[in-house]
C-alpha cells in the first residue's frame, strides 16, 4: 500500500512576485469558506500545485494572529492536497492563492473543512 507524503516541499511554495500579481488581477476565484480561492493555470512547474497563503493585515492587526492562522491553512493544505493531486492528475499545474475571508479567528476544523470544499469545487 502506497501511503501519500505529507509534505509541503519548497517546490509547492509559490514565491514569483508576477504570478502572485497575475493571482490578484486576471484569475479565476470561488470561495470555500473561511477561504477565498484563487487560482491559474500553469505551462509549466515542478510541482503540481504551487500555493501562496495570504491572511488580510486590514482584519488582523497582530502578526501573531496572522502567522497562527496562516500555519493552520498550511498545516491543512499539507494534509488534504493529495486529494487535490488525485483529481486534477491530467491536468496543468495551477498556481493557488488561499486568501482567509473570514472576520474572525475560526477553529482548525473549520479552517480544515474550507481546504476539503475547495478540493471538491476546483475545476
């Protein structure tokens, strides 16, 4: 039986300054509450999903709230992607961008139950 690694490798990090622009501009979005998805296709990558995190300053004015949150979307996204990888195994690379709509600091579960909606909804 073959189990999935659940890693979040450097390779699955988006970094690019242009395509994280492009992801704000001209991208395609949904939601999955407590998460705002957005998302492009890629020609090409190294990974089969590149994710960018991002928890507005406007709404949680404490870095200690933001990083909180941000390491609970990552720490669910590192355990549901395989799904994601399991549906979307013929298709391009995508770029993600998981943006935290919500007002208020929400429990894991929840936070984890928007990572399996969005699973379900991408295209």
């Amino acid at each position: 039986m073959n189990t999935p690694r659940h890693t979040f490798n450097r390779s699955e990090r988006l970094k690019s300054q242009t395509l994280i622009g492009r992801l704000f501009k001209d991208s395609q979005s949904f939601i999955a509450y407590p998460l705002r998805v957005a998302w492009i296709e890629l020609s090409h990558s190294d990974a089969q999903a590149q994710v960018v995190i991002s928890v507005p300053k406007r709404v949680f004015k404490t870095a200690v709230s933001r990083n909180r949150l941000k390491r609970q979307i990552r720490e669910a996204w590192r355990l549901h992607k395989h799904l994601f990888y399991e549906k979307r195994a013929v298709q391009p690379p995508v770029a993600l961008l998981l943006m935290y709509i919500a007002k208020e600091p929400l429990p894991y579960s929840e936070i984890e139950a928007g990572i399996k909606k969005l699973v379900r909804k991408m295209p």
